[in-house]
C-alpha cells in the first residue's frame, strides 16, 4: 500500500529541517533544510539526490534527462546498487545494478544529531525480488546530511540461508569538466578496466578522465581526492568497510546513446563509488549483517601554479 507524502510527512516531518513532498514524477522525496545544507532523498530506489553545503553549492549531479519513472531508476545523485553490480552474471535479463534502484523504499525514520539531518529509509526481500535473487534480506539507508554528507549501507541477512552479494554507493559527483578533474589516492592501485576487457592493470599516479572510464579498484585506499580546478573545490571521499572504489565516466560516445543522459553530459561528472563488488563480494550467514559506509567532505581548492616546461 502507498502512503500519501501528506500522510508521510504528518508521520516523519521535522520542523523547519525535514519535509515529505512529492517530486518529480510523481515520485515522494524527504527535503532537508538543515543549518549547513540542502539536502533530498527519494523513497524511489532509497535515492539520494541532492547535497547542497552552503559552503560549496550542489555536489552531486543530477541528470537533466532523468525519466523520473517507476521502473527506471533516477540518473545521477547516489544510486544504491544491491545485490549485484553491473550486469547479473548468470542472467542477462535481470536489472543492471539490481532491483533495489527502481524499488519504492520504506521511509523508517527522520531525527536531528546535533545540527544534522539523519534520514533512514529501508526495502527487504519479498515475491518481486525472489524472482531475481532467492534470498530473504533487510537493506537500509542511512543519510546524515550536513557539512558533511554521510552515507551508511546496511545488509543484513534475514533468512536461513548464507548468501554473498555486491554493492555500491553509486555516487555522481558534479564537475565543471571530467576531463580537467584528477583523483589522487589509487597510486599503485591495481584495478579491473571494465573498458579493455576486464584486464587487470595498476595505477600509476594520478587518475583522470579523458575518454570512457570505467574501473574497479581493488583492495583500494579508504581515502581519496577528487579535485576539480572548474569549480575550484575538492571533493573527498573516506569509506569504511568498502573494499573496492568503482570509477566511472560514459565518455562521449556511450552518453549520447543514453536517453536519461544525452551527448556533453559525460562532462558534467565523475562517478567514485564506495563498493565491495567483484572478487570482494561480501558474504553473510543467516543472522549476520554488514554495514558500509561513504563519508563525504567538500573545501575549496585552488590549483597550484603549473610549473613552466
């Protein structure tokens, strides 16, 4: 059954800091007014859309082509990937990411931790999800939106059964232009390159975009740097209980064929996810639960003098 936003908002709405509407499409969100940010979370997917530090301005991008529909999850923002990333490896026909982006989550919780704003949202196992994974789970969100943006993953398994699954915080990170953004903290990484048929190969120094991007750090730092001279900011990303760090870029040619993105957008962001996807798959046994965790910070940044060749 579908609670009203009105409904919802009578429940859960905290005054002068949290509010339940209706977004785009129809679609219910949690807005967050807090002294430090602007904040929004759709139940749609447990889908965080917008981090607005009154320090920095928006942080995450937000495709413009969006659908916006039920069955299509929201492009852009942080997208909660769940119990598989990338395509399902024994079935083509399965959702990419799984069926936790396009799944109407359940609003638990709205509170205040000093000035913050914690929003909690949650989806378990059920008929539709059975069809795709035969697993009983719980799986909530955790969103503390302030100067800083926390995000918290929480799986945990409710049935009798072990199972191993894949994650990611699928985060969008607004850039002035991916190809004049770097990240530091991968040197000597080893990664999969997703683009090169899934060859293994290590980092060397600094990371930057310059056509289609899309890796699997492995074992990877629980810190790093995204720095970006267009908006003269830096954006840093310390994880916890994440294994490996995805970054990805549709460069030109792959954005233009997607219709929730559209050709130049690829430019507009960079996607560096906290994960344990691949060969570190996390495991639980019935009764275990495992949390994962993205904390995320912004400053300004200007970029130092370049040295004359």
């Amino acid at each position: 059954m579908h609670t009203s936003a009105a409904d919802l908002n009578h429940r859960f709405g905290v005054a002068d800091r949290a509010s339940v509407v209706v977004g785009h499409g129809g679609l219910t969100k949690v807005v967050v007014s807090a002294p430090a940010a602007f904040g929004e979370i759709y139940l749609h997917g447990g889908h965080v859309t917008s981090w607005v530090p009154k320090t920095s301005g928006e942080v995450l991008y937000l495709s413009p082509h969006s659908l916006w529909q039920d069955g299509h999850a929201i492009r852009g923002g942080v997208p909660v990937c769940f119990p598989w990333f990338g395509d399902k490896a024994d079935d083509a026909s399965a959702p990419a990411h799984g069926f936790v982006r396009t799944r109407l989550w359940q609003l638990e919780s709205i509170g205040l931790a000093d000035d913050d704003v914690v929003v909690s949202m949650a989806t378990e196992s059920d008929a539709g999800t059975r069809k795709w994974w035969p697993f009983d789970f719980r799986l909530a969100c955790r969103a503390r939106f302030g100067a800083q943006l926390t995000l918290e993953l929480m799986v945990a398994n409710s049935g009798r059964t072990g199972f191993s699954f894949e994650e990611a915080l699928h985060a969008y990170f607004k850039v002035g232009d991916a190809e004049s953004v770097f990240v530091q903290g991968l040197d000597a990484t080893s990664f999969i390159d997703k683009t090169d048929k899934y060859r293994e190969k290590q980092q060397v120094g600094e990371l930057r975009v310059s056509s289609e991007t899309d890796r699997v750090y492995l074992a990877a730092p629980q810190t790093l740097n995204l720095f970006d001279p267009g908006l003269k900011r830096g954006v840093t990303v310390r994880k916890r209980n994440s294994l490996t760090t995805v970054v990805w870029n549709p460069g030109a040619e792959k954005s233009r064929a997607m219709t929730d993105l559209g050709a130049e957008q690829w430019r507009n962001f960079v996607c560096v996810e906290a994960s344990n996807v691949g060969p570190y798959a996390v495991a639980l046994g019935p009764g275990e639960q495992h949390t994962m965790t993205a904390h995320v910070e912004v400053e300004h940044w200007h970029q130092p003098a370049s040295k004359s060749r």
